[in-house]
C-alpha cells in the first residue's frame, strides 16, 4: 500500500539576496503529506511546517542568544542547501517493536553571516510521514571555538489554540517532572516539560519533543506570544543554558503528528533521530521482569536505613529471591542495602557508598545465592542528589558490580528543586536542576561507564527520555512521572484514575517508564488509612501492557501474589519485549487499549485501562496472525468491580477466538482488562 | 463473548406509602450496566439513570401540564410495578443491517393520584445495554376521554455540561432541520431538536431523541436550569402541544449511550422501540438507486415551471430514462413534471395537482416508456405547504400512480417557518409547523395510504425520522438535513468540508437520509458563479457509503458522468441495502470511516471522509470475511487534491487484500475515500 506514496519532491527556491529579499528552501516528506520551509526574511531565520497544504506550524523563529557574543540569529545569506532522501529499516535489540523504517527527505540549508566575521550555522530538517525533527550544527570555523549559550531562539507558533497536556516546569518544591497532567487550552499553560502533547481543533494531535539530548540543556516550552511556545532552556545555577564548542550540534526538536492520538504512540520518529547502536554486541542485554525490596518502604511496613524495619537484609533478599526463582520474575531490586540511609539521606546524599553494604546485609553472599538460583540483581544507587559523590564511585562501583553479577543498576535522584550537588570551578557546592546540561552530562557519563561493564541502566529522578535507547541500548527505561508509590503515601489520595489513561499519550511518547504496576494488595495496612490503589485488580495488570517498559516490576509484596494467586499468573506470564504494538482504542484521559505481540511465543497480550467511567469497547481482534486459531484468556473485572468502593473483583474466563473475533470488553469504572491470546498448538 | 454478560437484575423497592416516603422501582439492562429507578418524591414522580454506578442522568422531573384540568404530576401513589425480560431478533426487509437484536429489561410502574377522582398513568422503561426508552401510557379510565397537553414535564438533568452538537428549533424564517450544525457547550444551547449528540467531559457519548413519533407533537429540547434540559412539544397553532383522548402512549423518550462516538451510530435502540412491521409481505419494497431532473433546476440550468427551460419534458424524461437503464441506476425523479409550479408556488401550494401533468410532459407516455426500459420512475409531490390540497387529492393520487407503475413518490413540504396549511374547525386557514402534531399526523396519513398502493415514500421538508421505517418499511427516506443542493445555491457556499463529517452523528441517528451525493461536476457554469461542491470527488463516492439511505440519488447531470466514467464506476456499482455496517472511525466533525457488507453480493465497501483536514488513517480490515480474498478498488484523493484548490484528481488503483491487511488511507482536506472489496471468485 505504502509504495504508492513514494515520492519525493526535494527543491528550492533560492535567489541571489537582495536588499529585503525573501529566500526559502523547500522539503516534502516522501509520502508528500509534510512540507517544511525554511526561509529567511530580513536576513532571520524562519521555519514553517504545512500538512496537507495547512499549516501546522506558522513562520517560526530560529538562532540563538550568547554570552558575551552577538546574537546567532542573523542577519545571514544562505550559502548553501543539500537534500537527501532516506529509507532504512532498522532492528531493536529490544522494545515494543521490532522492525522500525526510518524513512525522510533530510534538507540541509547552511546560512551565513553578512556582517564582517561571518559565523557559519547549518539547520538541518527531517521531514517524515509522521513529523519533523530539526536541529543546528554550529561546525568548526575560526573566530568560533567555545562559546555559552544563554537562550535559544526557536519558536513553535501553532496555528490555533489546541488543548494541550502538560505539566509545569520549574517547581522548586517537587520533584521534576512527577505531576499529574493538567489539560488546558494552550493559552492557559505555563511552561510545559515536553513530550507535550496537543489536540488542535481540528481533530489533529500533536506532541513537541525532543530527540538525542547528549550534552545540551533540556528543552521546556514557554509560552511567548499568542500560540507561540519558545524553547526555554534549563540553565545552570550560572544562569548559562549551554557550555559548548564548535563544532556542535543541538539535540533535534521535533514535531510529530496524527489524525489519531495513538498515531503518536505508533510515531518512532524520536527513536529514528537517534544514531545507531554505540555499544556493538548487545546480547547480554535482557529486558525482564523484576520484584524488590521496595513496597514494603512505601508502606512503611520496612524502612531503608538501618533498624528493627530493615528491609534489605541478606535473609529477606533471599526469601524475595527464592519468590522470584519460583515465578520466573528474573531480577530482584535490594533498596537500603548500602550504607547512608540513616538520617536525612535527601540533604547528606555524599555520605551514600555505592560498594560498601549495611551491616545485616552482605552483598557478596546475596549475589552468590542469586546466582545459584538463577536469579539477576538490580543494583541500587540512591544518590540523594549528590551527584559528585557518585560520580567520584562510579567506575569502582560498576566494576564491583560487573564482577559479582549484578546485571542492572536503578539509579535514584530524589532531591527537591535545583538543589543536585555540583562542584563549581572555585570549588564551591553549587545547586543545579535535575534537567539541566550538567545532569544530561552525568547520566550520560552513567550510562557509558555502565555500558562498559555490561550493566543495563534504570533511572529514577531522571532526565526526560529523548530516544538515547537507540544509541545506547543500555539505558532501559527511567521514571520520570509518578509512578504508583504515590498510592502509597501521597496525601492528596494518589494517582486518580485517569492518570493511566493520559500516561501512554505523553510521558510514554518520550520512551520506556518504570510506573511499578502489579499491586493486588489494593487497600493497605493500619499503616496508611487514607490511602489505597486507585484501581481495580484486572487494571493492574493491564498496566503491564499499556505501560511500555522493558524493565517492568511486580512491585507488590510476595504474600499479596501468594493471596491471589490467579490475577498473578498474568504478571507472572506477560512478556517485556514485544515483537509489534497496536493502539487499538485511544481517547486521552479517558481509555487506551494496547495489543502487542510476544517476540518469543508469537502470542498475543492486551492491556485496556478506563478512567472513572465504565466502558464498554468493542474490540477488533483483526490484528492477530491470520489463520492461527488462540485461547484468549482474559482477566476482567468482575461484576459490580468499582475502583473506590469494591476494586477486588477479577473474573477469568479462557474462549476461543481468531482475527475475525470481535470482543465486547466491559471495564468497569476505575478498571482494565488484560488477555493473554494464545496460540493454538499446531 | 456476550453470553456472560447475561443477566438481569430487576426488582423494586416498595414502601407503603407514609406522610413524606420516597417509593422507587429500578430496573437493569441485561448486560447490568445501565441502571433505571423511578422514584416518587413527596409524591412527584422522578426518574434517573445510571451506568457503572455513576449518573448519568440525575432525578430528572415527569408529568404533564393540561388544558382546562390539573396537571398530571402527582402526588401520586405506586399502585403497582410489572418487570420483564424481553430480548429477540428481528430482520430487517432492508436497511443498514440485516439481523438486529432487542434485548431489554422492562419495567412498568402505574401510579394513581391520591386526591379523589384519582387519574391513572404508566409510565414504561425500556432498559438496554446501549441506553433507555421510556414512554408515558395513560390507560382508559372514567372521567379521563379527550384531553389536551399544553406541555410535557419530562427533564434530562445532565450529571455535567457536555459538549453539544445541535440545530437550533423554531427558527421562523429557515426550512426546519436545514441547518449547519453548532458545536458548544451544553449551557450555551438554545432549544435544540433532537437526536442531539453529546460528548461528556470523561468521554461518553450520549444522544437524547424519541422514538415512534405517530400522533403526538415532536419533543425539541429547551434549557430549564444547569446541566438541565426539559422537553418541548411543538404547538399547534391554537397554542395546544398534543390533542388526544385515553388510553394513549407518548412516543418513548430516548437516551443512548456509547464510549466511542461511533457506538451511536450501531445502536438500533430507536428502531427497537418501533413496532414491528405493519404492512404485512413487503417483497414490492426495493432500496435502490434513482437519478432525477432535478440538478439541473438547483444549477438554474432548467425550471421547475414551464417555458422554454422546463426541465420535465417527455423528452428529457426519456433522455433520463435511457441514461438510468443504461447504468442500471434503478429509478427516475421527475420533478415539476404537473400543474402549479408557475408562480410563486410556495405562498400557492393549493394550486397542485398531482395527477395532471404539465403541458410538454405525458406522464403516461414517460410511464410506459419506462416500464418498457425496466426502469422506475419516483413521483413527484411537492406541496408548497398546502397540506389539506394534498391530503384531498392523496387517494387518488396513488390510486393513479399504482396504475402507471410508479413505485416511489417523493414528498414535499417547502414553505418557511409555520405556514403549513390547515383548515382548522371554523374553516379558517391557519399556520402550522413541520413538526407539530398536525404534520406528524399528515405524514402517516400519506404513509398508510402510499402503503396500500404499494408506493414507497421520501420525505423531503419532514417530521424529522423516529424510527417508523420498522413500522411501515414503504418508508424510505427523509431529508431533514441540509442536503447537497446548498452546494448549488447557498448564499454563504454551501456545506462546509465539516457537514458531512457531522451528520452521521447527528441527523442519521435518527434514521435514513436522502443528501443527494453524487456530483461529479464539482466547478458550476456561469449560471453559479459563487457556489460549487465544497469536496473532492473521491469524497462525493464516499458519501454513498457513509450517509445510508435506501434510496440513494445519483444527483448529477448525465452529461457530467459521462465525463468521469472512472469515478461514475463506483457510483453505478455502489449498492443501497446492507448486510452489515461498522464505523471504523469516529470522530465528530473531523472524520469518519464507515465499512458496509452488500446483502447481495457479500462485497464490502468502505467510505472516509474529512473535513478540512487531510488524514492518514490506517484502516485495519478485519471486517472482512474470514479466510476470503479480496480486491480493493480504491478510489482515493490524487496527489495534490485539495477541495477548494484542486479538487478533480482521483486515482483508482486496484490490490490484493484480506482481513489481516492494514490500509493506510490518504484523505486530502475535504476529501474522502471509496473502496469496494471484491470477493475473490473461488
């Protein structure tokens, strides 16, 4: 089908500069449906974006402003435009599909100063199906070697006021980026973190990200004018956003669109900005499930410094290793194990040691018997925000690491504001944000020392997701929302239903979340009265599904999986690495359904969660292998099943279906359904 | 899939009646998810809604206002409460789908007044999985034989303010119905007609209307307070709303809830809540095709009246006669073929006759010649509002018709705001509107009698459709719409791209609807020089797949298909009478995917249309039959199209597909998509 839209039309239009004179060039995505022109105008850089011959992205401003230099904004001539066409199809050595075509027209327009000392910037345009991705190149020149970025210049003017989904940026008393989304019209956000997702009058969705965010500030969108976002760059405690030198290249800003909101989860335009795999042999990354010592301190039940609570003891981290031999859950998370929890660990995060362990927890001897159980560690690096202290035991820890066979490190950054320890120049402790380039630095630095020593890499408190999987395929998933802890203990109640239905259309469009779904024990002990999960069981477990991660935690407490022991067989059998993905219902804040295929069985898993209202979806199931006849076994809410007053209720019930079944699925208000389809032995 | 949701919860909780007791009677659709109670408060009867035990509709008023006697609204009693479960499957002799399931639970609660002289009444709920009928029924009983209803009690109190599609009521100087639709909050309606379509903050989707409309004015519905709608029964023109004497049944009120937009558009409950069919063996009943002399008048290229441009000629009957058995297009509209049309007609409707032909047309001559073709001829009965001229001539009008062969009479009723003729008791002429009880009586007087001389019936100027078509299957079509002729004439260009992507949400909930598409010359003569189609031609095909009527005008002129032979293709082959039909997209005025199976042949056909919008849609064709292989001819945008700037290019391109295949479909702004799936011959 696809082939009759090979076409590509690469031109442009390009005429000696005149006193006021307006040049532009020109790139069409292959199938025709996108155009971006960039165009200067008084010598200034503008781009625009059309679909369809609308536009979707008006005149646009680009450049840059630094410190102690000229503006980079022009006015510029251009000196130069190159096109190529590009069409590839790449594998993932794991993800949620496996096949991925990375297929643009690619418009490079390099301009020129007009001024005496001209500097030379390219802009750099991809123009796929689904999107835009852009970014400048500052290359090598004299007269350009380091230089500080203080603001960067480009604009997304929107050509109405869509409904967007957004959380703010800049909060100085939480934790970055763990809000609960708000929708608003555009006219009414502040600055927004991005993937920020939008719906345009017209029934069009958009998300503005970023891809390939290395050694750069993130990027927040800033509200600057009627429809205008401004790229808002997250600066040092110096106030510079970028410390750099020629040559260098931004991260890609990008603009992906779809008539339907899953087309965005189905867009791998940030995975395709990426580069290729970086760590050549990657066979001894396994995605997988994982349990831990964990819940247990977001109930309270156990605590992670040292004391009667102890959780990360060597007995309990064998009888969790015992209970992840026994149901096939891979890996096992040990929170608290090391020494530096006791006291404020938040404000005396340089007291953490990554390599020694507390005192009733002996960490060569859990490995051991991990190992003799045939089952994997996750490390945990807690850094409290004290980012040299961690830095300074990075090599040594991983290297211990990799010598006793602890495959996965989650790390952890839980501070408040721009207060993560930095070492300035003088010598000074000064505060920076969890997002800023000197963060992107450090995990960066992270994921390339862990990449060495075979360590896959789960980051809690991190930086934004901007597709670096693909380079470094280490880098398995991030938290990076809020995740179920806050059932736990958020005193405003938690995560309400429609969290989980928003999730998939905006943290997730940045790339995999470690939420920690699979909690069956939904009300809590005596130890947390106001609070419980915000779902029913079956949601739980279709959370597994609707909520990517190649890393995915059964996050209960193993007694609660012995209590219900049917609803675990789900978790315990769902895969984390998928073959394809389908969206198969999208409606943002309201349900998702997701099918996706197993890469090893060939079997089918779906997931479908609602918000508060009861739903009854009819569901297609044209998208299994044709001819193969499956076992749906599903795992629905039972009757009467309602998140707030009765969420317990699961019914289980196997019946024959194929490609041309058409199911009825009931989710009952606050609930979910999963299936397992399996394939019918020949 | 369906069988567990099988059950049925049906009792009543009945208190014997204190000082200030609440009495109430509930009842479930078999499936549970919708709950009905009715309740007496202080006496006054109350009815409310729930689904998945959240309100959907909150206690919500009932009764009655009379003329010359007291209200009927309590304080009543409960004197009893009847429950049953009901469910069968019918067939459709035509329709958009063969076999149709009806399944509720009913509920009957009588209530008596307590004051002496005590009035009886019944009010009955229907209660099904996709939402709730409920009718008043006022028994025989003494001292209770005519009476008149100056208004209904009936409330909906939405549990929110919903977004509203709706055409506003009574407006004085437009032809009712014939509006573009509004898109606005719920609190910023004005009485709107029904069905009106809603969408609720958490995604649900509710349209309210009526359902076996026969002797009873037509219920809009008018703002009463927050999230407040109450009925509103349009008067006579002596100011009484309905005229009648016990025992009667309102028509049921209807509500009608789906998670997904498209959920409206296959719930059959209006037609459920019809009685069966009426009519006894209708074989003589044949959807089909028609095309007419009729364009030509809307383009100013003929006249309705006679002269040297008069459009129904013999001759041009003929010539249309050929061009039909040619194409095999099934019928011929002749319209100004009689007497009366010279003039203003629509201030002298009386001067019709509908059995005298005008002098250059023979309608005899035009019957015989195409009986000798095999092809049908519609009649014409245009009444200019003279409603009592036609009813006198009403007999032997068909009587004549059934004797020449023509099977199908097309009414109508042009006349603007409440000037429909009717000679009240003192002789007098007096103004009456579409909707009132007078036409809702008028239109089943020439149903009835169209029925016993086997004519088929399309109304244009209507009572809006209620389902009767189940009743009386003679009754084809309606208009009800703006239909495409505003594309001719409209002052401000006619239907926007949107209309179209609306009206399968709105207006076509109701029932059937003849729109007219079809045309092909999309760029008018000089005779136009401000108005032309606002689609591309692929659009123009799709519409035969996406607005569903029984009767389906090939509304262009002859000369105009004979230009586009490729696209008229579809239009020749397109069939009219479904064995099935499924909405593959929904989304409320930004597009829409409709795929239908023929009841004949067993092909499917697809139809897409946007708005202004392009799209790229992927279609996944598991409503394919199972295991079949079939050739798509599909009829997309070309490159570049563009309804208002290029709006001609059409690719026709043929391939290979089965249920497992993906389309991603290429919609241009205001454009649209045809295919037709041909079976593979085995």
């Amino acid at each position: 089908m696809d082939s009759r839209f090979i076409w590509a039309v690469l031109f442009f239009l390009f005429a000696a500069s005149g006193a006021s004179s307006s040049v532009s060039a020109t790139a069409d995505s292959p199938d025709g449906s996108i155009r971006v022109t960039f165009d200067l105008k008084e010598g200034r850089p503008f781009y625009r974006i059309d679909r369809f011959g609308r536009e979707l992205i008006r005149p646009s401003a680009m450049g840059f402003i630094l410190k102690d230099a000229k503006p980079i904004q022009g006015p510029f001539e251009i000196s130069s435009v190159r096109t190529r066409a590009f069409d590839e199809t790449w594998t993932q050595p794991w993800g949620e599909k496996r096949e991925i075509r990375n297929r643009f027209n690619e418009l490079t327009v390099s301009v020129t100063e007009k001024a005496p000392g001209a500097r030379r910037m390219d802009v750099v345009f991809r123009v796929y199906e689904d999107g835009v991705g852009f970014r400048y190149e500052i290359p090598a020149q004299t007269g350009l070697d380091r230089f500080e970025i203080m603001d960067e210049l480009t604009e997304f003017v929107l050509a109405g006021d869509p409904q967007a989904w957004w959380i703010p940026a800049y909060l100085p008393d939480k934790v970055e980026y763990e809000q609960l989304y708000r929708r608003t019209r555009l006219s009414a956000m502040d600055t927004a973190h991005t993937p920020l997702t939008m719906e345009t009058e017209n029934g069009l969705f958009l998300s503005i990200h970023e891809a390939a965010l290395t050694d750069y500030a993130s990027m927040q969108l800033a509200p600057a004018g009627p429809n205008t976002l401004k790229a808002d760059l997250t600066p040092w405690s110096d106030g510079v956003a970028v410390k750099t030198r020629a040559p260098m290249k931004t991260p890609w800003r990008t603009l992906q669109v779809a008539d339907d909101a899953g087309g965005l989860i189905t867009s791998y335009l940030i995975l395709n900005l990426n580069e290729p795999n970086a760590l050549g042999d990657v066979s001894w990354i396994r995605p997988g499930k994982y349990t831990g010592i964990w819940w247990a301190m977001h109930l309270e039940l156990a605590t992670w410094g040292t004391g009667p609570k102890h959780g990360a003891t060597t007995e309990n981290a064998k009888r969790y290793i015992d209970f992840t031999a026994k149901n096939g859950l891979g890996s096992v998370l040990v929170e608290g194990w090391n020494k530096g929890w006791d006291g404020d660990w938040t404000a005396h995060g340089d007291r953490f040691s990554f390599t020694r362990n507390a005192p009733d927890y002996d960490i060569r001897e859990v490995a051991r018997y991990a190992a003799e159980k045939g089952v994997g560690l996750i490390g945990h690096n807690e850094t409290g925000g004290a980012v040299p202290n961690y830095e300074r035991q990075l090599k040594e820890t991983f290297a211990l690491y990799e010598k006793l066979g602890i495959q996965s490190v989650k790390t952890g950054y839980v501070n408040f504001g721009p207060r993560l320890q930095r070492v300035d120049e003088k010598g000074k402790t000064v505060g920076e944000w969890h997002h800023g380039q000197y963060m992107v630095r450090h995990h960066q630095k992270v994921v390339e020392e862990a990449g060495r020593r075979h360590i896959m890499i789960d980051v809690h408190e991190p930086v934004k997701d901007t597709g670096l999987r693909r380079t470094w395929p280490n880098l398995m998933t991030r938290e990076g929302a809020r995740g179920q802890e806050y059932e736990a203990w958020d005193p405003e109640g938690g995560n309400p239903p429609e969290h989980a239905t928003i999730l998939p259309f905006t943290r997730l469009l940045a790339g995999p979340m470690d939420y920690t779904p699979g909690v069956l024990g939904l009300r809590f002990g005596p130890e947390r009265p106001r609070n419980r999960v915000n779902t029913t069981a079956a949601k739980q477990l279709a959370l597994y599904v609707v909520l990517y991660s190649p890393l995915q935690m059964a996050a209960d407490l193993p007694e609660n999986y012995e209590k219900f022991p049917d609803a675990f067989r789900f978790i315990r059998e769902v895969p984390t690495d998928w073959e394809d993905t389908r969206v198969l219902h999208a409606r943002i804040g309201d349900y998702v359904t997701f099918a996706r295929k197993d890469r090893n069985s060939g079997d089918w898993y779906l997931g479908s969660v609602t918000d508060e209202e009861g739903r009854i979806l009819e569901t297609q199931l044209g998208f299994l292998d044709p001819g193969v006849k499956y076992t749906a076994r599903i795992y629905r809410d039972g009757d009467g099943a309602h998140w707030e007053t009765n969420p317990y209720p699961l019914s289980i019930e196997e019946e024959p279906v194929d490609a041309s079944t058409v199911l009825k699925m009931r989710l009952a208000p606050g609930g979910g359904q999963a299936i397992r389809f399996i394939r019918a032995q020949p």
